[in-house]
C-alpha cells in the first residue's frame, strides 16, 4: 500500500545553488547528500515532514553526473523543474507487481538501490499521464545510522 508522498524528485543544474535557494527561501536544511553513481545524480534530500506511516516526506533536488543520465538527458530537453514524484510504501516489490498486473510499465524487474539505502523502482511517465513515478522503501531504521 502506498502510504506517503516519500519525495518529489526536482531536476537542477547546480546542486549547490539549487540547495542554497531552498535553505535562504524557505529555511529547509539538507538532511543528507550523496552521489548515486547507478542512476547518475548528486542529491540533497531536504527533510520537510514526518508522515503518519513512519516515514517522511523529502524533496530530493538532483543534479547529473554526467550527460546521458535520465536527469541529465531530461534538464537538456526541459531545463530545471520537478522531474518525478515518489510514493512510500512498506513493500515496493508487492506494490509494484500488482502495478505491473495493471499494465503500468514498471522500469526494473528488481528494486534498485535509493537515497539513504532504499529500494526503488520507477513506472513509466507515458502510462502515468505524463508523470515519472518513483515507489520507495526506505531501509529499515538504523541502517544508516554509522
Ligand atoms: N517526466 C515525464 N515525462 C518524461 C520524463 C519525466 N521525468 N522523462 C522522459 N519523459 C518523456 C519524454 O518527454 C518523452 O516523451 P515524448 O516522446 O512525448 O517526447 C518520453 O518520455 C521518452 O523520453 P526520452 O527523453 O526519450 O527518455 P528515455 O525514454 O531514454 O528515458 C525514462 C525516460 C523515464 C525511461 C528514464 O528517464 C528513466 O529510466 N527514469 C528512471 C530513472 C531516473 O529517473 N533516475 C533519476 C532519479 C533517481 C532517484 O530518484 O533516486
Ligand atoms: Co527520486
């Protein structure tokens, strides 16, 4: 079931001024960054609420690593904005099959790796009315904590 908006994933040129007009604009602070080499992003994840189920809902801001990247090939056609939408859920596998069993195109036969250790997986924007969409499991609590 899923039972949040886990993020909304925006699209920038530079992360840093990206994460410095969100801290001087609205007051939110990075909660975590890091580099996913997979899916070719810099990320900030901004903390902006905990959610009833809980998780928390996030705004991911992106930057490529390099060109041909989803995000990177994705700014050079539209320039900087919301580029997916993410839903929480407790069990990304089951929720995404049952999807598929829809006709919605999932994008990966298995759960890849996420910001802070989750699983994620994407369904096609062109069977979304126009909208990436992400579905997450966060790791378990503690996974992260070092
Ligand atoms: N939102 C809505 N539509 C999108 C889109 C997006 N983010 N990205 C692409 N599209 C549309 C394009 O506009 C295009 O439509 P038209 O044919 O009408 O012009 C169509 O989808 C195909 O787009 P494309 O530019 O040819 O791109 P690809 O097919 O190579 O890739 C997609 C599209 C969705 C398969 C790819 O972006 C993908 O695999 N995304 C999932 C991974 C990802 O986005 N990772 C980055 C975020 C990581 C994270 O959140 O952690
Ligand atoms: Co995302």
């Amino acid at each position: 079931m899923l039972t949040r908006i886990d993020h909304i994933g925006i699209a920038c040129f530079d992360l840093d001024r990206t994460v410095e007009f969100y801290r001087a604009t609205y007051g939110f602070e990075v909660f975590h960054t890091e580099v996913n080499e997979e899916q070719g992003v810099r990320e900030a994840m901004l903390k902006i609420n905990e959610t009833s189920d809980g998780g928390a809902s996030y705004l991911q801001l992106l930057e490529p690593t390099r060109e041909d990247s989803a995000v990177g090939k994705w700014l050079a056609k539209n320039g900087e904005g919301v580029h997916h939408i993410a839903f929480g859920t407790a069990d990304v596998t089951a929720d995404s099959e049952a999807i598929r069993d829809k006709g919605v195109r999932v994008l990966y036969d298995q759960p890849r790796t996420g910001s802070m250790g989750s699983q994620i997986t994407f369904l096609h924007p062109k069977d979304c009315h126009g909208v990436l969409t992400e579905l997450v499991t966060s790791a378990p609590t503690g996974a992260n904590d070092h």
